[in-house]
C-alpha cells in the first residue's frame, strides 16, 4: 500500500513521534492507521503525545560561537530537576553544535537536519528525549548572529537561565576587543537592555514615555515653560535605562558601553562597532500554570 503524506501527518497527529518513524511504521502495518499507533507504542516513540499538553517552561538556554559566529537556542522541559539531567544536557549541548555549524534560521528548519550520531533527525531525537526522560519538551526559539569581519561572543548564566550573544564588527583581531566582548556580554545578562540604541525604541514609545513624563510634571505643579526642559532630560534617562550602548557598564559604572567600545577602539587604533545582541532569559513570555495547593486540599477532601 502506498503511504501518502496525509497518512503521516494524521499518525503524527495521534502520537507526537517523528515523520520519518511514523512513515516506518505505516509501511510495517501495511498503512493501518491504529497498528501504526501500536506499533509506536511498542517502540517507545508514541509516549510523546501523551505528554504534549503540559506546560514546558523549564529547560536550559544554550549558547555556541565560533569566529564571527553564534547561535542561541532556549530548549524548554517541564521541570528544573530535568533541565539539570546529564542526558538532557548532552541533547541540548548538541542542538547548539548542529545550529552553529548549519545555516538555519528558525526551529523548523533545525528540527529537519541531522541529529550527531543517532541517523536520526533532531525533531527525531527530541520525541526520543521525551518518550525516555518521560517529560514533555520543546525547541522554543533560536537566533543567530554573523560578523561577517569581526566576533560573536556567547555567555550562559545560571546553567542555562540567561543567554546572551554579542555581535562586534571589525578588522582587527586583537584579544582585547574578545575579551571586552564578553564582559558587554555579561553586562547585557545582567542588565537586560530592550535595544541596542535610541533610534531602533519604537516612537510610539517613546511618545508614550513623554506623555507620561508630562502629566507626572505638571502634576506636580511645575511651571508649563519648564515642563518640556524636564521632559528632554527625563527621556535621556530613559534611553540611558533602555539602550545598551547608552546604559551605564555594570563593571564600571562611571561609564556608559558605548563610551567604553570608543576608548578601546581608540587605543587599539582600529574600528568596532557594538552591531547586534541577543538576550534570551529562560521562559519569557511562557504562561505558566501556578498550583493552588489550598484548592487540591479541598478537591481531596470531597
């Protein structure tokens, strides 16, 4: 019987398991739909559907950079104690690898390549990782960022709760410029800035800051001809809190990152340009269920 792609698709809908076994197991069954199911579920491939409904916001963000390369991945599962798992993190040390030295832009396309030294693909490996460590699990999210001429830099902080990558462009190779790198690295870790200059802040918001800043002044009874003077200092400081290259650098304070790139670039005599970052901070945005303890008590008890 010929399998159709309709038919792979329905089975993948019914068990959560990799295209590529559920095409296999259509063709050992002979196309029947509820023995492919069983034939999974002998296999162990099939459990990953039991567990796709529940919340997976723990997990691990994995950095890699290589040259003027580096990718950042969030690889989520359910609990902190799998994150934490020798197997777990040897799976996401290796999407890292197979993400750097691929040219994929988005989860799609990382789940079709080849998984390191399993012949199977990474969707593959993932529902193989679910089905063993019995967890639901998923690849949430990943960026890459390419110099072209200069370094990406990568640091993880926490095992895995923040990841960062820094992009600097330039000609010059001198191991100041890499090690300055990872120190904005840990800066944007640390201090989360929401862009990378004042002119990428969206003017709606921007708008939105100073209408604030405005209603807060005159509030407060000050003079109408001095409220805008406020106001062009107040957004400043706002940009200063916002901006990376405008914020204050968490190793030393007194001055801001994109004065301190200046300086060296100075000294060094060559130019670098802070190009890009990524920030990742584990969960983000994931709604996650809050347990009412008090609540199962009282179900328990009916």
């Amino acid at each position: 019987m010929s399998i159709t792609a309709s038919m792979v698709s329905e089975l993948r809908k019914k068990t959560g398991a990799g295209m590529m076994n559920c095409k296999k197991a259509l063709t050992e069954t002979g196309g029947n739909i509820e023995e492919a199911v069983d034939f999974l579920r002998k296999k162990g491939l099939s459990a990953a559907a039991k567990k796709s409904g529940r919340v997976a916001a723990e997990g691990v963000v994995v950095a890699a950079a290589a040259g003027a390369k580096g990718v950042l991945v969030e690889v989520n599962a359910e609990t902190d104690f799998v994150a934490k798992n020798a197997d777990f993190q040897k799976f996401v040390q290796g999407i890292a690898t197979v993400t750097l030295e691929s040219d994929v832009a988005d989860v799609d396309g990382l789940k079709s390549l080849p998984f390191p030294e399993t012949g199977r693909t990474v969707e593959e490996e993932l529902t193989q990782q679910i089905a063993t460590i019995g967890e639901n699990m998923s690849l949430r999210r990943l960026d890459r960022c390419d110099a072209g001429q200069g370094i990406v830099t990568s640091y993880v902080h926490g095992a895995g709760k923040i990841g960062v990558l820094v992009e600097l462009k330039t000609a010059s190779n001198d191991p100041k410029i890499e090690a300055l790198a990872k120190q904005v690295a840990m800066h944007v870790a640390a201090a989360g800035p929401q862009y990378l200059k004042r002119d990428q802040v969206p003017s709606e918001t921007v708008d939105k800051e100073k209408e604030i800043m405005r209603v807060k002044a005159i509030d407060s009874g000050k003079p109408e001809k001095i409220v805008e003077k406020i106001i062009a200092g107040q957004i400043n400081k706002f940009f200063g809190e916002v901006c990376l290259l405008e914020q204050a650098f968490v190793i030393d304070p007194d001055q801001k990152v994109g004065k301190v790139i200046e300086k060296l670039a100075k000294d060094l005599g060559a130019e670098i340009e802070l190009s890009n970052y990524v920030r990742y901070q584990l969960g983000e945005g994931i709604e996650k269920k809050e347990d009412d303890f008090v609540a199962e008590v009282a179900a328990l008890s009916k």
